[in-house]
C-alpha cells in the first residue's frame, strides 16, 4: 500500500503535470518529486507515494495537539506520515518532515485499520498530526471518513497551507484543526518558511466564518524573529477582529533545533508576555505551552474570570464546566466542544502498533 492516485492536479502543455493541492503550485516531469516529496508524477499522473504508511501511532491527550476546547480530558489516537508541504527552518519534527527515506515509515495501516484502532483504544478522536496531514489529503480523507463511520472525530495539525478546493474536501471531514500562524509578516513566511502568509490567513478566516470546524491557533514564538511586542500585537488583533475573542491562541516555547539550532530556546518570560499582549487585545483564551506554567495552561471563564479548567501541562485538576461546557459559577458558555467530564486520560503518551488487515 504505497502508491495511490492523487487528486488535485491537472497537466501543462508541455507534459508536465501541476499539483494544485497546496499554493507551492509544484510542477512536475515524469518521476518527479514535489517540494513536499511524497506527491510524484508517476506514468503521466500523479501518485500519494505514502498512502497507508505512517511514521506511527500514539494515544496522546487531546491537550497535545494542542486543543484545550476540544474534548478536554479525552484520548486521540494519532498518527504521522513523512514530508511536509512547508520547508521551516525551525521545525520541531524535522526526522519526519524533512524525510527523504521512506523506510521510516514503519507502520503500514489503512484507513479501516486506523478508525479500528482507535476504537479499540476508546479514543475519542483521530489527530493526522506529526507532519502536515495535507500532502497526504487522499489518506487522511479516507482515514477521516472511516472514523466517522465509527463515531470518531478527526482533529488536523496544520500549517493550512493548502488551495480552497482541496481545503473544502479536507477540512470536510475534520471536527477540529489545530492551525499554525508561524508569525505575523510574510517575510518570515518567505525567509523561514519557504511559503506565503496570506494563503494562511484565508484558511483560518475560512475555517471560522464559513465550516463547522472547530479552531485554536498555534504560534510558536522565536527569540528575535517573531516575538516583537508589535507583530505579537498585530497578530492578536487580527485574531480578535477577524474570528473573534473567542478563538484560542496557544504561545509555544522554541527549542533550538534544525536548521535554527544557534537560536536560544524561548524563555518562558517571553510567552507570559504575549500572553499578556494577546489578552489586552481581547482575546480571552490564551494559552502558553511547552513550558511549565499552571496560569498559562488553564481555562478561565470569561464571564466570572474564575478557573474552569486546571491544567498542569497536559494533567487537568479542577473542572468546571457542565456537560455543554457553560460555566458551573456564572452560566456563561465557554467556546468549544465538550461533553459530560468523566475524568482525564492524562498526560502520557501510549505508543501503539497497529497491524493492517484491511485496506
Ligand atoms: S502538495 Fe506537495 S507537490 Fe503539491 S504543490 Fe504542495 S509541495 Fe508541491
């Protein structure tokens, strides 16, 4: 289970083929590779070379993602495959997405596979995480439809760099997305990222206004690159004005890693900053991460301020909110998806190895 007809291009005039999945507009000859390297012109089509392959699978707390409006408490059954549409100069699974060996991905699984799995495993969710689930959309699409047959949702861990008729089947069958805003100017986009900031705010702006797909923000913040007072503001309000206060946004901590490895780590002063900044600018759930910080990782009402989720990194202490997610103090909803609280997976993480029976 390797090769599989690809969606999502069209041909040139001069024979080669156009991969029309993400903005990067790849242009291939035959047995050409695109920039995400898993998508190949293959006897004049093009072929997913990773579907039903996976870097592997682990039972991780919805926390992880990070989602802390989705379910909170509950277990994701998640899984990666290799390559990555974006060339991040600081990417933190740089083994997965900067793969050019597909002997890595160990564990070969088809969707049915999955959506049992994660049966198997009570998990409430299905997260296509680790590298980005839009290069390999056919198998996460098949995957995601699989899960829903079972009464599993599907969570996305994006960048969001992907063109709108592709997003519209993607994010279709999707419950909740994580997306990055890697930083706030499209020079860092360009320079850091080998990609374009607009296309991501369309995708964002699109999520929100126009599908039923719950959405939090990830920007993880890089001494000296993105984690300027001004763009933390910029990007904050742009959150506050085009999806709204309720929108949470999660700063995460930079380790020096890849290709950005002389860069110190971020220390934890700078994310209780823009946090502080993103607050000020009306946004009420702002979350640090990849830090110890008990303040930054809770949930507070935004009607009674009082804390209705307490978290400490990804164990959760007290909980209040009923079983629609209003808080038991003041009434007031809180943003999101919930159910009835019967306790938290915690906060470890389960390898798991699934054997493929189906297709
Ligand atoms: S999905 Fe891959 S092949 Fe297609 S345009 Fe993007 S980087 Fe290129």
């Amino acid at each position: 289970m390797t090769d599989h007809p690809a969606r999502y291009w069209h041909p040139l005039p001069d024979g080669r083929l156009q991969c029309d999945l993400c903005p990067r507009d790849c242009r291939l000859h035959e047995g050409q590779r695109g920039a995400c390297f898993v998508r190949q012109m293959v006897g004049g089509t093009m072929v997913l070379t990773t579907y039903g392959r996976s870097s592997g699978f682990c039972i991780d707390p919805i926390e992880k993602k990070p989602l802390n409006h989705f379910y909170p408490g509950s277990s994701v059954l998640s899984f990666g495959a290799a390559g990555c549409n974006l060339a991040c100069k600081f990417c933190q699974n740089w083994d997965i997405s900067k793969s050019r060996d597909m002997d890595r991905l160990m564990d070969s699984a088809g969707p049915a596979d999955i959506a049992a799995a994660a049966a198997r495993h009570h998990c409430r969710s299905v997260a296509y995480t680790y590298n980005d689930p839009v290069i390999f959309a056919e198998y996460a699409i098949d995957t995601a439809l699989a899960c829903r047959a079972q009464g599993i949702a599907n969570v996305a861990v994006t960048a969001g760099y992907i063109h709108p008729d592709a997003r519209r089947d993607f994010f279709a069958v999707m419950d909740a997305a994580n997306v990055d805003l890697k930083a706030f100017t499209d020079d860092f986009y360009v320079h850091q990222c080998g990609a374009h900031l607009t296309p991501v705010l369309d995708t964002l702006a699109w999520l929100h206004h126009d599908t039923d797909v719950w959405v939090e923000i990830t920007t993880l913040l890089i001494p000296g690159l993105n984690d300027s007072d001004a763009e933390i503001t910029q990007l904050s309000q742009w959150i506050a004005t085009e999806l709204g206060p309720d929108v949470p946004l999660h700063f995460t901590a930079f380790h020096p890693d890849y290709k950005l490895d002389q860069i110190p780590a971020t220390p934890p002063a700078t994310l209780t900053r823009a946090r502080r900044i993103a607050r000020d600018a009306g946004l009420h759930h702002v979350y640090t991460g990849n830090v110890h910080d008990p303040d930054g990782s809770s949930t507070y009402c935004p009607g009674c301020g009082q804390v209705v989720i307490e978290r400490d990194w990804y164990a959760i202490g007290t909980y209040r909110l009923d079983a629609h997610g209003a808080c038991t103090g003041c009434g007031t909803p809180i943003a999101g998806r919930f159910a009835d609280f019967r306790g938290a997976f915690g906060p470890r993480r389960v390898p798991v190895h699934i054997h493929a029976q189906n297709g």
